[in-house]
C-alpha cells in the first residue's frame, strides 16, 4: 500500500466519524438521524462520495434527503474543516447505500436454493 493510499484511508476513516456528528447538529429529523455506511475519496482527496443507509425511509423521503444534504453540504465541509484543522475538505456527494438489501435478497435466494436441494 503506498504513501497516498494511507492517506487516503485515514482521511475516509476521519470523514466517516464527522459526518455523523455534523448530521446530528442540523434540524431536519430526516438527515440528523442517517447513519453513514462507507466514505470514498477519489485519488487526490478533493471528491468523497458518503453512502448512507436507508433502512427506514420510503423512495420519496430518501429523494427529500439527498435533496437537503446537497444544500447542506458545505456546512458539512466546513464541520470538517473546522473539527480536524484541515486547511480542505473533500467536496461529498451523498448516496444511499443498497447493498445491504442486495445481500439480504441473496441470502434468501440462498436459502431457497438449499431448501430446495434437501427436499430433493
């Protein structure tokens, strides 16, 4: 792993700690309670890209969300800025996160599969 690889695990490990933080000071009950599944940053740590979980809202309070966190984003930025001393912070691009349905359905096609092969 090189030099700028740490960095930027480190920089994706720091942002996942902030970011719930920042979400947890804002007024919309919608966006403080996310919780934050990964954090990538492109190669030079000016991008990030939050996923988020998206358990317990509908289609359409998850459109409202991302709606909301893209006018927020720069407050975001600017918490991380502020918290860590950094001089940047990557700009976020926020999305919610599916695989944990996509594993979920596996897993019970899985099941289906085995079922099926004991009855055999």
């Amino acid at each position: 792993m090189t030099q700028e690889e740490i960095k930027r695990h480190r920089v994706e490990s720091v942002l996942k700690e902030i970011i719930p933080e920042a979400l947890s000071t804002l007024d919309d009950a919608r966006i403080n309670a996310l919780l934050v599944t990964d954090v990538v940053c492109s190669k030079g740590r000016s991008d990030a890209k939050v996923y988020l979980e998206p358990s317990y809202l509908s289609e359409d309070e998850q459109n409202e969300a991302l709606k909301q966190l893209r006018k927020v984003s720069g407050y975001i930025q600017s918490h991380c800025k502020q918290t860590e001393g950094w001089f940047k912070a990557p700009r976020m691009t926020f999305e919610f996160d599916h695989q944990l349905e996509k594993i979920s359905h596996i897993e019970t096609l899985f099941k289906k599969i085995g079922g099926q092969k004991d009855e055999s």
